[in-house]
C-alpha cells in the first residue's frame, strides 16, 4: 500500500486517527491474507459514511432547488450511484491506497467499481468520524457535488428503465421484460448480469450489486445498442 499521507495531500485533509483512514482504505479480502492487519476491513465505515453522503446532498438539494422531491430524488440517485462515485475516486487517485487481496487486485472490472464506490462511502466516513459533519460535508461539496450541473445539463438522472419502456413501446410496439443471467458472490457482495429483452431479442445487459442497478444498467445499453438514447 501507498504512503497514506499522498492520499491525505489529495483529498486536503490530514487525519487526527490514521487509523480511521487505514479501515477506510481495507477491503474485505485484504484481511483474507493478511490476519494480522491493525484494523477491520471498511463495510461498517461504508454503511456509515453512505448515510452522512445522502443527508449531505439532501440538505444541499433542498436548500438550493426549489424543484420537486422527486426531480431532486433523481438528482441524488445519479449522484451517489456506484458508476458516479468510483468515476469520483479518480481525482484523487484513490484506487492507488485500497488495500485488496492479490485475487482482488487483478480484476480491474465492474467489480473494482464497486469496491471504489464503496470506498469513497468510507472514506466519508471516515472523515466523519475524524473530523466531525461540516469537514465531511467540504469533501462532499467538492468532489460529489460538484458533477450536479452535468447531470443536470446532460440529463443523467434519467431513469433509463421508464425510458426504454416509452421508446420501446412507441417504436416497436412491445414492452421490454429483464431476465436475470447470472449471478455470483457471496451474500454481502452479490452480484447480478441481467439482460433486457424486446420478446426474444435482448438489446442488452448490464452488471451490478442488485437486480434493480443490473437493470438500470441494461436499460442503458439497450438504448444505445438500438440507437435510441
């Protein structure tokens, strides 16, 4: 693992309890190979810091929209979603600090995604923890927030499966069904490949921690593959 205090440098907080940051940075598997390891690995941090993230952009939403509960509920959703968080961890190149089994270290797919998305998660709350509710609502501020204007302007709220179902519908006269493909994983990191079908045709497919992300993600696909995004 990388020297931390980088990690630190990036971010522009430097931790009381590197501790609390060290736990942020651990996954699951790491601990697998690494029984004596300080700390535990970062799941309760994550269920933590997802809590202090969603009340940070609700209190942002409502102070500054006037728009309805749920435009800004579509807002929220497209900001805090694994693909919006883990694209997120690239600005400060946190991939670089997560400690990983070696199995772990490899797979640089949709997987790693997750597992980035569910950093940040702990690494807010880690700062939480560390610094207190405004230190971690600076961080969100300036790193999740800040994409609100795009997906806004570029329409990435939009519920890709309500979608498909209007272009489907209209174009081709059938309602798209989803079908799960496959799965795998343990119970506390399962995942799902589902694909979206027009009858026996599928349009496409799409991977995630829940049946309802995988299809979102397919929705996606589909539209693209048949050009109607």
């Amino acid at each position: 693992m990388r020297d931390i205090s980088e990690l630190e440098n990036a971010i522009g907080i430097k931790f009381k309890n590197k501790d609390l940051l060290l736990e942020a940075l651990t996954h699951r598997s790491y601990l697998n190979e690494n029984k004596d390891w300080r700390v535990n690995h970062n799941e309760r941090m994550e269920f933590l810091g997802d809590a202090v993230l969603e009340l940070v952009v609700t209190e942002f939403l409502f102070k500054n929209y006037p728009n309805p509960e749920g435009e800004m509920t579509n807002w929220r959703a497209a900001l805090v979603n694994a693909n919006m968080l883990s694209q997120i961890t690239n600005e400060f190149s946190l991939d670089k600090y997560v400690s990983l089994s070696r199995g772990e270290a490899k797979d640089t797919g949709r997987a790693r995604q997750y597992i980035l998305a569910n950093a940040i998660e702990a690494l807010i709350g880690a700062i939480y923890l560390d610094q207190g509710y405004k230190k971690s609502g600076e961080f969100i501020e300036h790193f999740v927030l800040g994409k609100l204007p795009q997906i806004i302007e570029k329409k990435l709220y939009r519920d890709a499966k309500s979608f498909f179902q209007e272009q489907a519908q209209e174009r081709v006269g059938i309602t798209p069904t989803y079908e799960v493909l496959e799965e795998w994983g343990p119970d506390h990191a399962r995942n799902f490949k589902v694909g979206a079908f027009l009858e026996k045709e599928m349009a496409g497919e799409g991977e995630g921690p829940s049946k309802q992300e995988a299809q979102q993600l397919a929705a996606e696909n589909a539209l693209k593959n048949k050009g109607w995004d």
